[in-house]
C-alpha cells in the first residue's frame, strides 16, 4: 500500500472556528492577509501566498504533489 496518497480535500472541518474572520496571519513573513484572496490554492490557510509557500517548503504544494503523484507511479511500476 502506497503511504503517500494524498487527497484533495479543501478544509475538511477543522478544530478552527473563527467565523466570520477571513484574516489569516502568514507563518513564514508574519503579514496578516486574508486568505480568501490568496494566490495559494494549497497553504492560504499557513501562507499568504506561493512566494513565502515556497520560501518556506522549497517549492508549492502542488508542485510537491506532481513529484509526489509520479515518483509513486513510478514506484510502482519497478516494484510491481
Ligand atoms: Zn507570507
């Protein structure tokens, strides 16, 4: 079974319940932003966008996710 099976699920009811509040404060520089108009489709809940998402991870979650998707595939292919 592979372990890294990583699914597309967009604030799946967290524990966090500030209703009402779309100001996010960014982990990596510390701006506060709202997270609604966030450029980051992945981490605009942690980040204020793809620049501090990259500065902080070394690339963007969906790119991670592609390396992720084919190193998988190919995993699979050599061990199979
Ligand atoms: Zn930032």
């Amino acid at each position: 079974m592979p372990a890294s099976t990583i699914e597309r699920s967009p604030t799946s009811g967290g524990g966090m319940s500030e209703t009402g509040s779309d100001i996010r404060v960014c982990q990596r520089c510390g701006i506060r932003y709202s997270w609604r108009r966030s450029s980051s489709s992945w981490l605009k809940m942690t980040y204020c966008g793809f620049m501090c998402e990259i500065a902080a991870n070394g690339c963007t979650i969906d790119e991670l996710l592609k390396r992720e998707r084919s190193a998988t595939k190919e995993d699979q292919k050599s061990s199979a």
